[in-house]
C-alpha cells in the first residue's frame, strides 16, 4: 500500500524531462553560473557530477526487522544525504572537481561514496540515519522534514572523524557568528571518553581509520539553516534573498519541495528552481573488494527536473559549506551584502553575539554514553524502548 501510495512521484524516463529552454538568463548551479548560449555541455556535466541518492531497494533490514528499502519514506534523507555528500566532495576534491563516466576517481571520492551505502556500518547510511531519527520524534519508516534531517546529520557527524566537520544547524531564523567560530575552533578532545567513544564507534562507522578529528584547527564547516518562508506558500517577498543564496560560492544549495515530497535544490534558472529527484528506485550497490564502487547509479545523467519557485514549500533548509575560517568570512559579508539589505522582511538574521536570553552555547560532542542511535542496534524493537533516552540525550 506504501508502494501504491507514492507510485504517482517516482518519474525514471528521460522522455518526461524537459530540457532548458533557448534563453540568454544565466543559469546558477551552487555557486557557479553557466550560460545555456555558450557552455550548455559544461552546465550539464557540473550537474551530473553531483552525487545522487535514490530510493534502494534490497538492503539489510534496517534495525535487523525493519524495511529493506526507503521508497516513499526515505526521500528527505536521501535529500539530506546529497547536501552532506557535496560539502564532502567540496572539502577533500573541490568545487570545481568533475566526474565522468568510466574515468578513474580518486581514493577520496570512494571513500565518500562508502560513507552513504545503505549499510548499517556507513556512517551517514539510511540505517543509521533512521535510527538516529528516533531521537527527533520520527519512528523508522516515517517521513522527515527538512529540520529533522538537519539535527540528524549534525549528531551524526559527531562520529565522522575522517571529515571532521563542525554541523551548525540554526535556531530561530537567526545564525550566531560568536558561536560558530567558538564551534569550527573547539579545542581537540583528548580525554579519555572521546577515546574510548572513538574505539566503540570505530567498527560501527567504518571510515574512522585516521585521527582527522582530534587535530586542532578550523574545522570545516557544515551551516544548515532551516527556514519557514511562509504559512501556506512561499512569501514572494523571499524569493530573490533564497535565489541569491545560490549564487554563493559557498552554496550546498537547499532541501525542501512539497509536502512529502523532497527534492534537493542545486540551483535556479529565472524563477524556476533546478533540483535532483529522489523518488527513483534502484537495487543496493555495494563496494567492491578493492573498496570502490559501481558509481554509475549514483549520478543522474539526464537532464534536470525544474520547479517553479513559487510552488516550493515554505518549509526549506539552506546549506552552506565554508572550508576555511575565511571561507565563513567571506560568507557573512555576502549575507550581510545580498540577504540583509533589505530592511522589510528577512528571510533570516545574521548576529554577531550569542543571544543573552537563549540558553549558553556548548560545542557539541560526542555522547559519553554508548546507547546512541549511531550506534549498531539490532532490532527495531530494542530501538523504540530507547526511544526515551534518545530524547533524554537530544536536549
């Protein structure tokens, strides 16, 4: 009856994509701006090199008992995924870095790949990502808004020391720069506990096989920013601030679509948005014994889905991704430049100094304690008689 339900979004023939349309407009693609005129080809193959995460099907039950495969559920998290995904290709292979076809990749970029296979023992897999979801409320198999996923990537990035990324996920429409600094620049974990976490969680995570985490330094930063753009509909008074937040060399573009329906945004043309579509089911991939892996299916070689804006739902997330401290720099200066010039209404706020009347800001840091939901759990049943404590631990 689920796969009945949501027969109707899944659209897998290149024959119902329309193609761009002859126009002099730029087209935006996370940051980068093409002209269909000139580099039509290059616009496509900057598109098609964005990592693309379906629907699967035919992989472990998720928690031992529970579904072997995401369609008609799974497909903010597969959105959530994507935008995780380029701001990892962004910090180990760059902006700029294309993929084709039968082209030899680098080590880095399987290895990227291996952190998303729909294994319980990849750390941003579906399993471990709809485990960690019961501590937001939502029982696997449910669906997640684009804040939901938000908070799940952020926790679950507590364990990824490979990318070691800081995960500011925004409160109140308003991003505190005092924080952010205090979190990419948090002194190294050397205790005892975040060494005796980092052995627990090790074979559970498979990818931390270097102490990446524990260096001190600016870490790279991952900024969610969960929006509510209207009640209803989207506010047109917003459209040109989110337009321009694809502009930004900093972009991961943004999640959101229509109710129950996710799409990852990766850029616009005119007021359309141009978006990457979950909702195709595909069989699980594996790696291989050498550790690569099949990666044709994970790049969409046709052409892009568009949107018109004002069809979107207000309910969005933007995402940023700023390497360096000066990457995050530059980021609030174009914030402050092309978001908050206009005094009417702001699509979010922008401060210097944490709020003296919200609670005091903490870095986050891995739990002390091992029943986490990124941890291995064996049965769905166990993992809703931890539902309490994953609450306890979220506060």
């Amino acid at each position: 009856s689920v796969l009945s339900r949501y027969e109707n979004q899944i659209t897998i023939l290149s024959d119902y994509l329309e193609e761009f349309p002859e126009t002099d407009e730029p087209v935006w693609i996370l940051g980068r701006q093409h002209h269909l005129n000139t580099d039509k080809s290059k616009l496509l193959l900057d598109i098609s090199a964005r990592l693309w995460f379906t629907y699967r099907r035919k992989f472990s039950p998720i928690g031992g008992t529970g579904p072997s495969s995401d369609t008609g559920w799974g497909c903010m998290l597969r959105c959530g995924q994507m935008m995780l995904a380029q701001a990892l290709i962004c910090r180990h292979l760059g902006r700029d870095w294309q993929w084709e076809e039968h082209k030899k990749q680098p080590e880095e970029y399987h290895r990227i790949l291996r952190c998303f296979l729909d294994r319980k023992d990849c750390c941003y897999s579906i399993h471990q990502m709809a485990q960690m979801g019961v501590g937001e409320g939502k029982s696997i198999g449910e669906w997640f808004g684009p804040n939901t996923v938000a908070q799940v990537l952020k926790k679950l990035a507590l364990f990824d020391e490979w990318n070691s990324l800081a995960v500011y996920v925004s409160m109140d429409n308003t991003v505190v720069i005092e924080d952010i600094k205090k979190m990419c620049w948090s002194p190294a974990q050397s205790s005892s506990i975040a060494h005796s976490s980092a052995h627990l969680h090790r074979s559970a995570l498979g990818q931390n096989k270097n102490t990446a985490g524990l260096c001190p330094g600016w870490k790279p930063l991952l900024l969610i920013i969960p929006l509510r753009l209207g009640i209803n509909h989207i506010n047109p008074v917003y459209i040109d601030a989110f337009k321009e937040c694809f502009k930004m060399p900093q972009s991961l573009g943004a999640l959101g679509g229509k109710p129950n329906n996710a799409y990852y945004f990766i850029g616009f043309l005119g007021n359309e948005l141009i978006y990457l579509d979950p909702h195709t089911t595909q069989s699980f991939v594996d790696s291989e014994e050498n550790g690569t892996v099949d990666d044709k299916s994970f790049h969409c070689q046709q052409a892009p889905h568009r949107m018109k804006i004002m069809n979107l739902d207000p309910s969005v997330a933007l995402g940023f991704f700023c390497k360096e401290e000066c990457d995050f720099d530059n980021w609030c200066s174009l914030v402050q430049k092309e978001i908050l010039k206009q005094q009417s209404l702001r699509m979010f706020e922008l401060v210097q100094k944490h709020p003296p009347h919200w609670p005091p800001f903490i870095p986050p840091t891995k739990p002390e304690v091992t029943t986490t939901g990124a941890e291995l759990i064996e049965s769905t049943d166990k993992l809703f008689e931890l539902e309490e404590e994953f609450e306890i631990l979220s506060v």
